[in-house]
C-alpha cells in the first residue's frame, strides 16, 4: 500500500526543464549550431552528465559568465509567469487529504527550490525535502530518495516516487520505490523501462495517480 508520495521538482511539479532546453536550444541556433534534445536528455535530473558549452564555437565560451547570466535572465523571466503543471497542485491537495504523505526529493539545491515553493503556495507542503545540499550524489544515485524515505520513516516500498525524467526515475528504482513517470515536453522521449508506471499529465487527480501504479504493480507480479 503506498502511503506517501514523493516528488521530483524540477520538470515534474514545475516545469524548469522545456524553458532552459528552449533557450539553450535558441542559444545553439543563433551561432548556427544544432542543440540535439537526446543530448540534452542526458543531464536532465543530475548535475555535470552534459555540459552545453561544449558544443558552442570558441568565441562564446569566451564569454560563457556573460551568456550564462544573459540566458538564465531570460530562463528566469519565462518561469516567473509559468504555473505549476496543469493539475499537480490538485493532486497535492488530494493526497494530503486522503492522509498520504508527501516529500520532496530533488537533485537541485534549496536556494533554487524554495523560492518557488514560495511563490506557488507550496512552502511548508512537504513533510519532509531532500535536496541536493544533503548528499553527496545526486540523481541517478538512489542516495536522494533512500534520505527522502528515510526522513518520512518510511520503507521505500512503500513511497510512490513521481518523476519526469529517466535520471530521476532510475534513481527511485534502485532506492526500492515504486515509480511513476509523467513526462514532459523535453523528457517524453527518454528510453523510460516498461516496469516503470507512466502518465501523460496530472489532469486525472490522485485517482489516475494512484489508478496507474496499481496497475503496473500487478502487472509486475
């Protein structure tokens, strides 16, 4: 029986990931370089797995402090009017009234979290939040979701980990969780495995949440 939840952030309950890849991919563009989304891919969710500068020409990693600041300007911009995912604040809501716990687990730090918590009405939501500031590995690395479970006192059998991306998502596996994948614009064509649960969107509430790990249980049995 699951008996909380736990989240991803980035790209799962706010979508951070389509406006930088966006913005790097436009980046790309404007000194006739192609930005390929399947590399992208490979460092959403973890940190130092894909490094975009490389691709671009000498003369802008000459100036990577300035681009950087000027790109992340207009990051920032694009996610200070952006909402949270159509229908995660009502499966929050849900899921705290149906009595399930919920966590926060995220291989981004505190300083970039909170602040948007704050701002969509989520601070002090969670039980329980592990970041990237209270572990040595990130994501892929289980380490983040065994101190997400560990925090709720909870076994990770029993914790649903929600996740947008394969990083994520391999990471709640090998913690022992169940998982549920719910993409978005930049991670749906990741290579998720078929014991992974998977939903298109939060639109059907706990219900379809919870409707879709039943049924990947029991297809595992």
């Amino acid at each position: 029986m699951i008996q909380a939840l736990v989240f991803d952030f980035d790209g799962t309950i706010l979508d951070t990931e389509t406006p930088e890849f966006r913005h790097w991919e436009a980046l790309y563009a404007q000194h006739g370089r192609t930005l390929a989304l399947s590399d992208w891919q490979q460092g959403v969710g973890t940190w130092d797995a894909f490094d975009p500068w490389a691709g671009l020409p000498e003369a802008v990693q000459a100036q990577r402090e300035h681009v950087h600041t000027e790109l992340q300007a207009r990051v920032h911009a694009d996610l200070k009017t952006a909402d949270l995912r159509p229908g995660v604040r009502e499966v929050l809501e849900q899921a705290r009234a149906a009595g399930l716990r919920l966590a926060l687990c995220t291989s981004s730090s505190h300083a970039w979290v909170d602040p948007w918590l704050e701002q969509h009405g989520l601070a002090g939501l969670f039980e329980a939040e592990a970041t990237r500031d209270d572990v040595a590995r990130v994501k892929p690395d289980p380490e983040l979701y065994v101190l997400a479970c560990a925090r709720l006192g909870l076994p990770p059998a029993s914790c649903l980990a929600i996740e947008d991306s394969y990083n994520g998502a391999s990471a709640a596996a090998a913690a022992g969780m169940q998982v549920l994948v719910v993409p978005n614009d930049v991670t749906a064509t990741q290579p998720f495995l078929k014991g992974w649960a998977r939903l298109e969107g939060f639109s059907g509430g706990l219900a379809a949440v919870l409707r879709a790990a039943a049924e990947q249980i029991d297809a595992g049995r």
